[in-house]
C-alpha cells in the first residue's frame, strides 16, 4: 500500500509530470533528428532561401518543432493545467521559449559537433539535457503564467485531510 502512495504522489508531483512531458517531446525530437539525418536528409548540405545549411541544421529544426509541438500538448493538459491563460497565449509563448531553446541547442550541437567531434546524435541528445533544467521555470512562469511559489505538488493533494 505504501508503494502505490508512493508513486501517486511522484505523478501528482509538477515537476516528475514534467520530466515525462519533456522525455516524451525530447524523444520525438531524437527519434525525428536520428530519422532526418541518417536516412531522409542523406546530402551533406541544403541550399533554403539562398542559404547554405548542414544536414544536421535542417534535421534539428524539423525534430525540434516536432518535439516542441508534443511537448506542449502534454505538458499543457497535464502539468500545467491549473493555469488560466488562454491557450493560444500559452502557445505563443511556448514556442517563444522554445525558438530561444532551439538556438541555444544548436549553438550547443554546433560546438559537440565541431569543436569537440561528437557524434551528431549524442550531441543532439547533450545539448538538450544540458538545458533541460531551466526550461521548467522557464515555462512555468513565462509560458504559463504560474508563480513559483506555488508548491510543485498537486495542491489537492496537500490539503489537510487528504
């Protein structure tokens, strides 16, 4: 009986539910950028609006949105559900976080990739667990209007009696 009160407090628990949402974007997102760039997008580069891109630019901001699109979803109805922002406001300002994450995560790919010779997949996967963390408060507050102080918890939960 403990076990089963155990694991309903980590699901009621905001920031484990995150880590799930996040998980489950970030593998779209891997699984999409591994998909892209070893067996769709197979030239080294693309020229896109008189640019010259790498495969793995192209890659990742095709898996990126993806990503970002599950992302959302899931951590819209079932993280921070309790905000009462519109939802296209959260959008907008989801996917603002999100452009600004994307380029920190390419900056990040770039430099693995470049600088220190990773594997283009790892570096993908680095690059985003080494911003992770933030993007929690990042999104709690900005994109969903949510004040820290609240405890991360489900608050039902928490009420004298429960």
């Amino acid at each position: 009986m403990a076990d089963n009160k155990s694991k309903g407090k980590l699901v009621d628990n905001q920031v484990f539910r995150f880590v799930l949402s996040a998980g489950a974007g970030f593998l779209v997102d891997v699984s999409a950028f591994y998909l892209f760039y070893h067996n769709l997008l197979t030239a080294h580069t693309y020229h896109i609006f008189g640019l010259t891109v790498r495969n793995y630019t192209v890659s990742l901001a095709l898996s990126f949105f993806m990503g970002v699109v599950v992302n959302f979803l899931i951590t819209r109805y079932m993280v921070f559900n309790e905000s009462k922002s519109a939802p296209r406001k959260q959008f907008f300002r989801f996917v603002t976080v999100a452009v600004i994450g994307f380029f920190a995560n390419l900056s990040v790919v770039k430099i693995l990739i470049q600088a220190c010779s990773f594997n283009p997949t790892v570096a993908r996967i680095s690059a985003a667990l080494s911003l992770f963390f933030a993007s929690f408060f990042i999104h709690k507050v900005f994109s969903f209007s949510l004040s820290l102080k609240r405890n991360h918890a489900n608050s039902e939960h928490h009420k004298p009696g429960n």
